[in-house]
C-alpha cells in the first residue's frame, strides 16, 4: 500500500544525485520499506502527514546522521565518511534498516526536529547577489536573515571565493569555495560588499562554539547537492567557518521586523536592505509564514 511520505523520499532520493549515492540510496530504499510497512513507517508513523516543507525525508537522515556521529550505529558509521567510514553506498540499507527497528523510538523523537540548514557554500550564490545590489546601488547593505540557525551565512562577506584567477572576499579566510558559479553575476566583482549591519532569527537558535551545536551543524546532506555539493563538502566547508570568530548572534526574532518587502534601492537611511531564507517555511507559524515570499520576491528582484 502507498504510503503518503514516499513520493517525497523518492523525489528527495533524486535530488541527491549525483552529489550523494550513499543519501540516495537509503533515501530510496526507505520510500519502498514506507509502502511496505516496514521500520521506516513506524518510526515515521508520528509524521505520516507532514507535508513537504518541512522535509521529512531530510529530517529521518538527520536522525540517522546524529546516531552516527554520537557514535550509537557503529554498523551504520561504517558506510558514512563523515566519520571515516569507506565501505560501499550500496550496501548501507541493510544496517540502516536495523538501526531503524532497534532504535525506532529514539529515532522517531530526533526526526521531530526541524531541519535547519548551514550549508555555507550558499553563500556562493548571496555573494553574487550582494555584489549585484552593490554595484547598482552603492549603497552599504543591511543583511537578515530568516531560519538563520547558526548564522553562518550571515558572514557571507567574511570567507574567500576562488573565481578562476581571482580571490573574492577575505583572502585570508580558513573557508574557501573554489569555482563557486558556472556564471559571473552581472556585476562589478572588485567591488568591496559593505555589510553595515547583519541579524539573523530562527526559532531554535544554534551555538556552533557548544557539542550540542555542532552536532547539530554537521551536515545532514541531502538538501539539493545536484546544485551544491556533497555531505563530505559540506562538513570540510563547515570545518572552515567554525575556526572563524563568532560575531553574529542568532536570536529567536530580528531587530527589526519588516512589514513591507524590503526596499532594492534604499530604506531611507542611505542603506540598503536585503533578506535571504533557506528551507524556513516549515517552521514558520501562519502569521509570519508571509516573509518567505516576501523575502524571496526581494532577493530576486535585486539580483
């Protein structure tokens, strides 16, 4: 019989490739153990109805990922290289499949969790972005940023991005993304991107300098590594952000809460202003679920 989650663990399946076989794989395999009746749909039994945005499928290989990493699925670490791990993709169903009967409540409580995205090579594409407002404006930005977690996009303007011959942002920055575009933005790349002022709110706030934060931030994979890159990527870039200084505080709400989209050319302080969301939409109530488009509809516009 169908189950309703399965569509979605497929087409999250293929949104894996060809970034990670190994997400794909289980992610495939679960959505087939879901029409079954099998562990996958007892431990997601609590969330067979959830609707897509707030990524089920990603939220169970979060689950999967933590026991991994907290070393509780010495079996399954062993298909993971996050943690050293080099045995083969294919073959990582089965002792995922027992670790969901053996485990299936704890799992079923971690996969409760909203999934919170850090993955910093988006700051690739807000990058261009800033620097297409900078050059059309002049201005110096302010940057929110809604679902913000950890913050770490908010330092956008603090990592280094290898553009063919040239070097972006700051030189000296221990994150460096390599060939971050296929295209050049339609922008002046030498201009400097002038944050004035940076905030961030997420309704479970993450400290990266804490275990609990870290364990949280390490990658859960899966998001659209066709367009970004793999789990492995994904933590040596995250690795890099966490030796830069903390300086940007995620609070609960913003300083300053928008009630209208953004202005592109100035807020009438000779600033401009800037949104930027990731996968938030889930994990906003109704009365505020208008500032992902709002947002969006903002960041479009100016880039």
């Amino acid at each position: 019989m169908a189950h309703p989650l399965a569509p979605q663990f497929r087409r999250q399946a293929r949104n894996c490739l060809p970034g990670s076989p190994l997400y794909a794989g289980l992610l495939d395999a679960m959505a087939a153990d879901l029409d079954d009746g099998g562990p996958t749909a007892t431990v997601m039994e609590p969330y067979r109805d959830d609707r897509s945005a707030s990524a089920p499928p990603l939220r169970l290989m979060g689950a999967l990922h933590r026991m991994v990493l907290q070393g509780h699925a010495p079996e399954l670490a062993l298909h993971y290289p996050s943690v050293g791990g080099s045995a083969s993709a294919r073959q990582a169903w089965p002792a995922a499949r027992r670790l969901l009967e053996a485990a299936g409540t704890e799992l079923a409580g971690l996969a409760g969790r909203p999934v919170q995205t850090n993955e910093v090579g988006r700051c690739a594409a807000l990058l261009g972005a800033l620097l297409v407002v900078a050059t059309r404006t002049g201005l110096p930005i302010r940057l929110f940023e809604i679902g913000a977690s950890a913050g770490l996009n908010l330092n956008v303007d603090r990592y280094a991005y290898a553009v063919d011959n040239r070097l972006l942002g700051q030189p000296d920055s221990t994150l460096r993304l390599r060939s971050p575009w296929r295209n050049y933005p339609p922008a002046e790349l030498s201009l400097p991107v002038r944050l004035v002022e940076r905030a961030g709110c997420d309704p479970l706030p993450v400290d990266p300098g804490s275990t609990e934060g870290r364990l949280t931030l390490d990658p859960q994979g899966g998001t659209r590594p066709r367009l970004l890159r793999s789990p492995e990527d994904r933590r040596q870039d995250l690795d890099g952000s966490h030796a830069l200084p903390k300086t940007t505080t995620v609070r609960r709400r913003l300083p300053t809460t928008p009630r209208r989209r953004p202005s592109p050319v100035d807020d009438g302080s000779g600033r401009t202003t800037g949104g930027d969301t990731s996968i938030q939409r889930g994990r906003l109530t109704p009365r505020h679920r208008h500032f992902g488009p709002v947002t969006a509809r903002t960041r479009r516009h100016q880039a």
